[in-house]
C-alpha cells in the first residue's frame, strides 16, 4: 500500500504575475515532522507556504495537503493553521485575549454560529498550552510580543490542526520570549504530534528543534537533515 | 439655552428639521461604524477616493439629467472595482490605485461642471453638503443604505473582523479574499453615497474617520470601539446640526468642528496614553 504524506509537492512552479517565485519545486512531508524551510528573502518561502496553505494555485506541478488539493479547499484549511510574521499584525489592535484565539473556530463556527461551552473549554484549553490561561479577558496590545506570538499559537491550536506552519515565529523577539516559543513548539510536536513546518532565520531555533531543513532559492536546493545542513553552512 | 428649546420645538414643527435630524444621525453613525474597519485597516484614503468617484457620478447625473442619486452610486462601486483590478492587475497598492482614480474621477467631475450650461446649485451641495435639503425621497434612499449595511456588517461581521485583525490568517481560515475586501469598500461606497448630500464630498472622509480614531483611544475592545465610535458619529452629527441652526452657520462644517473636538478631547482624555499609564481604560 502507497504511504499517505501529509505534504506532497510535485514539480510545483508557482508565483505572481510577471514573477515565477517557485520553479520546480518537489519534497513530502510526513507526520510529526519538524522541518524548517530556510534560504534568502525573496527566495520563494512565504510563496510556498502559501501553496501549502491553498492560498495559491501553482501554475505547474501538484501539490496534495492530507491527500486533497489545498487551493480553495475548505476541508484542508480546518486541519492547516497558519501563524502570519509579528510583523503583519497591528499590535495596538483592539481585542481581548480570547476574542483573538476564538478567531481559530472559525472555520468551525462559520458566520453565524456562537461557540459551545465545549469550543470556550477549547479555547481556555489552548490557552493554557501556552501559559496564557489567567490572561483570556486581558488587551491583545497590553501584551509583549512573546506573549502576543503564544496567543496566535493558541488561536491556532482552538482548531485542533493536523498541521501548523509558522511564518518566522521568533523574529523579532527578546532571548527570553524566543525560548518560550521555543519550548511550546517542542511541546507541541514531542507530546501533542502536530507536525510544524516553520519558515525561520533564527538560528537558535534551527539548532535546538528542527530536525530536517528545506532550503529555497526559488528552487529546492537542499533538502536533508540539519546536521547535514549545519555542516554544509560551516 | 432658550435657542435650544426653540430648535428642539422646530423639530416637530417643520418637516424639514426632522428629516435633517433623521439623516444626521443616520449618517453619523453608519460612516462612523465602518470608519472603524477603515481606520484598523489603515484605509483612510479609501473614504476620500470614493467620494470623489461618487461626486464626478452625481456631476454626469446633472450634466445629462439622471439621478444623481443613483449615478454618484454607480460611479462609487466602479471605482471599487478599478481600485480593485488596479490594485491586483496593475500590482500596485491600495493607496496607490486610489491616488490615481481619485485624481481621475475629481477631473471628470471638473469636466462635467465645465460643460454645463449654467451653473447649478444643487450640485454644489453635494460638494460642500446641505443637510436642509434633504427631500423625502432622499431619506428614503438614506434608510435603505443604512439598514442594508448594517444588516451586512452584522451578518459578516466575524469575517470583516478577522480580515482587520490579519488578512493572510483570515485566508488561511477559510475567508474569501479578496471578496470581504471588495464587499467592504462597496458598503463604504454606498455609506458616502448616502452621505454626499448631509456633509458633502469634502468632509464626508471625516465622517468616517473621525469617530473611529476617537474611539480608538478610549478603549482596547473591538466591539466597545464600534459603539463609543457611533455615540461620538451620532452625538456630533446632531449637535453640529442644532449649531448650525442656531447660529446659521454651513452643516457639514460645524459637525466635522465637532467631530475634531471630539478627537482632541478623546485624545487628552485617553487612559492608552503614557502619562496616564496606570490608569485604566474607559471598559
């Protein structure tokens, strides 16, 4: 019987027009894994991430996410959360704690729908995981941002993901605040099994969690274990 | 104080009052509700371009006799439209694409003024605004807007926040981009349409922002933000309005006077400050 991936990418070509960011581009991904996506900004890393996530249609090649098609696929983005850069989010926006992490029920609660006492358990339940749980009635912005990171962590784990891919999730962060990260998400793939696939620089966190490395440069070129790619980079 | 009696007596005793004042409030606190998207979003020149789209609309309606009404309306969504494939075609930003279409459309309302015959005054209180005149076919119009926006914010209200909040992790979550985008600047389009002829096109922007940057420094809660931004839209609307009357002074003006005293007084007052730092906010 064929092994069932989590990730399968194919050939896959994909960019903007007039911008081929990803050109031939093949690996899989197997649950529980820990893998790191490097290589130089503008190199095609967010691009991928966005394939993976069904945000974008590659224009050659395939790619399966939990055997589907991801692009438009409502089914593949419940078990796939995405944690965007710090950088991205407005970090005076007006929201408490847990107004942030019920965002994560969305794809179960649609439009309409309130959360159930289960899917509030939930969401204390995620916060917890990330050492948060005292502070679900407090301001978003009152948080540093370490802990601002650890509640989209939380809004991310409230779903219940197969899978988590992180867009640089220590950068920019205090020594103290990336070692927390760092911790959860060791956590979070020894004890829970989620598989993460994190697009990092950080070097810390390279050594001390991922065990397999993908280097983009528009093209795949290198894809092996860290050791491996520590010594190359040496 | 016997001035205020008398124009609260007016209101009842003249038609035309009370559908200024119907209007007012409607439109204070409809634009004041999406300037909160609009101001968490960093959309602030969005409310200003489409306003200009829709005046070079309501300027053709009287060049070739249409309603102005409508047409300011179908210029404004076109012009949501081009921003949009502007924006994604062309790859420019949002800002940018607006620039270019608000530069467009304002020659195109310089246009059609030029190649009338005569001049016209009515048009002219689309631009500064005269909330006197509002006719009862226009509150009529007002209404509609305003209870079909509202009841299209309240329905999508969770996707609206969650692309505020990040637009990628919204995606990634299932909500249609860039379709919540474009459904929230045609809503926008449609509130200045409404509110073309109660402030004018010049100040309309400030309808819209602000109450939501006021709000915005007296509370860390979304939903809290949304209601003090309606109070403070809604409260100067109508004080703007009854000054207006006492004093005889232009509509739109004395309610954006307002409305920026508002924002001076919010901001002395706001406990996100750091002098104030230990205080607590207005929860």
């Amino acid at each position: 019987m064929q092994k069932k991936f989590l990730v399968e990418l194919e050939g896959v070509t994909a960019g903007y027009p007039g911008h081929i960011a990803l050109e031939d581009v093949s690996f899989r991904v197997d649950s529980k894994e820990k893998i790191a996506i490097v290589g130089p900004n503008g190199g095609g890393k967010s691009t991928l991430l966005k394939v993976i996530m069904g945000l974008l249609e590659p224009t050659k090649g395939e790619v399966k996410v939990l055997g589907q098609r991801p692009y438009k696929n409502c089914a593949v983005k419940k078990k796939v959360a995405y944690l965007s850069q710090q950088s991205a989010i407005n970090p005076n926006f007006p929201a408490l704690i847990e107004d942030i992490v019920k965002l994560g029920l969305f794809g179960e609660l649609g439009l309409l729908r309130w959360p159930s006492e289960e899917q509030k358990f939930r969401i204390i339940k995620a916060l917890e995981k990330v050492g948060l749980k005292e502070m679900v009635g407090e301001p978003y912005s009152h948080l540093s941002g370490g802990q601002k990171q650890r509640v989209l962590i939380a809004r991310a784990l409230v779903a219940s993901p197969s899978m988590i891919l992180l867009d640089e999730p220590t950068t920019g962060l205090d020594v103290g605040s990336q070692e927390a990260i760092l911790k959860i998400i060791k956590d979070l793939t020894d004890n829970e099994k989620i598989t993460i696939v994190a697009v990092t620089h950080d070097q810390i966190f390279l050594k001390n969690w991922a065990k397999r490395i993908i280097k983009i440069e528009n093209r795949l070129t290198f894809d092996g274990a860290i050791e491996d790619y520590l010594r190359g980079e040496a | 104080m016997q001035a205020f009696f008398d124009m609260v007596a007016s209101i009842f005793e003249y038609s035309f009052l009370w559908r200024s004042f119907v209007a007012a409030i409607m439109i204070g606190s409809l634009c004041s509700l999406l300037g909160v998207f609009v101001v968490l979003k960093g959309l602030s020149f969005a409310g200003a371009g489409i306003a200009h789209g829709a005046f070079a609309g309501v300027a053709f309606a009287f060049l070739i006799g249409a309603n102005p009404f409508l047409m300011g309306l179908v210029f404004a969504l076109a012009m949501v439209l081009m921003v949009g494939v502007s924006s994604q075609k062309g790859n420019l930003n949002v800002d940018a694409s607006i620039g270019i279409l608000f530069a467009v459309t304002m020659a195109l309302a310089i246009l059609f003024i030029g190649m009338m015959k005569q001049y016209n005054t009515e048009l002219f209180s689309f631009l500064f605004g005269n909330i006197l005149a509002v006719t009862e076919t226009d509150l009529i119009y007002m209404s509609l807007i305003f209870f079909g926006v509202i009841a299209v914010l309240l329905i999508g209200f969770r996707a609206f926040y969650y692309w505020a909040f990040d637009e990628i992790m919204a995606e990634a979550s299932g909500i249609l981009m860039p379709q919540v985008f474009y459904l929230f600047l045609s809503l926008l389009a449609f509130a200045i349409v409404a509110s073309l002829k109660v402030v004018g096109e010049l100040l309309v922007n400030a309808f819209i922002i602000i109450p939501a940057a006021s709000s915005y420094q007296l509370t860390y809660s979304f939903k809290k933000m949304a209601v003090y931004s309606v109070l403070l839209g809604a409260f100067a609307s109508v004080t703007g309005l009854v000054l207006s009357f006492i004093y005889d002074i232009p509509s739109g003006a004395s309610i954006v006077i307002i409305l920026g005293l508002e924002f001076l007084i919010c901001t002395i007052i706001s406990p996100k400050k750091r002098w104030h730092k230990a205080a607590k906010p207005i929860d």
